[in-house]
C-alpha cells in the first residue's frame, strides 16, 4: 500500500478537486431547492414572493453570496466577467517550459517523461490561453 501511495500521491489532487466540485454542487442544489421550498410557501399562501428571493433563482454560479440585507452582489468577479487570458498564457507557458526543461533536459524524472507529458499538458493549456486572448472581446462591460 505505501508502494502505491508513493507512486500516485499526485492523484490525490485531481480528486481533492472532484469532491470539491462535488460538494460545491451539493450545495448549489441544497440552496436552490430551499429557495424553490420557500416560493412555494409564499405561493400558497397567496402572497407575492420577495424580489430577493426570485433573484437567487437567477443566480449564475457559486461566485456570487447573498448578504445579509437579502441582495445580490457578486463576491468574486469569475462568471460573467472578462478573464484575464494573458495571465494565464504567460504562468501556463512558464510552467510548460519548466517541466519541459527538467523532463527533458535535466532529466529530473528518471527517464520516465512524466516531466515532458506534463510540460506538453501545461504548454496545450498555455497555446489555450493565448488563442482566447487573441480573439476575445476587448469590451469590458457586458
């Protein structure tokens, strides 16, 4: 078990970020079906529904909080807003040309191309990138 471990210890990150994933969806269904439980309520009793309320429906990802006075701001700016491509073209080709460099010239991995297989990932996710920044939209507000 330990040799297995040692050998795939790197898997426990793609899986951190499932379960993450996961639960964050959980939680969007948990909302959402309350918020339809709640309008419900309002509705049998004959009563309109608050405008906060309705706006939670519309919400368009797990970006956004409710506050405290029952309004809708986004706390971070990650659905609906303009990305910054050019960042993560340069951070994605840097690490590419990392792994590439220690994989294939420095051949810190043994022999084995697990650095090259993950610089060619990490220079895909970086050519990505720059095709997105080349052709997005230069209007910022939507």
């Amino acid at each position: 078990m330990e040799d297995l471990f040692r050998s795939y210890w790197w898997l426990l990150f793609p899986l951190a970020w499932f379960v993450s994933a996961g639960f964050s969806s959980l939680l969007n269904y948990w909302r959402h079906r309350n918020a339809l439980n709640l309008i419900k309520a309002y509705v049998d009793k004959g009563q309109e529904p608050p405008a906060a309320l309705l706006k939670l429906l519309e919400r368009s990802g797990p970006g956004e909080d409710i506050f405290a006075d029952g309004g809708m701001a986004p706390a971070s700016k990650a659905y609906g807003q303009p990305t910054n491509y050019w960042s993560l073209f340069g951070l994605f080709a840097m690490l590419a040309a990392g792994f590439l460099g220690a994989g294939y010239y420095l051949n810190l991995d043994g022999g084995s191309g697990a650095f090259t297989i993950v610089g060619f990932t990490m220079a895909a996710v970086a050519f990505w990138a720059f095709i997105n920044a080349l052709f997005r939209s230069r209007k910022r507000d939507r």
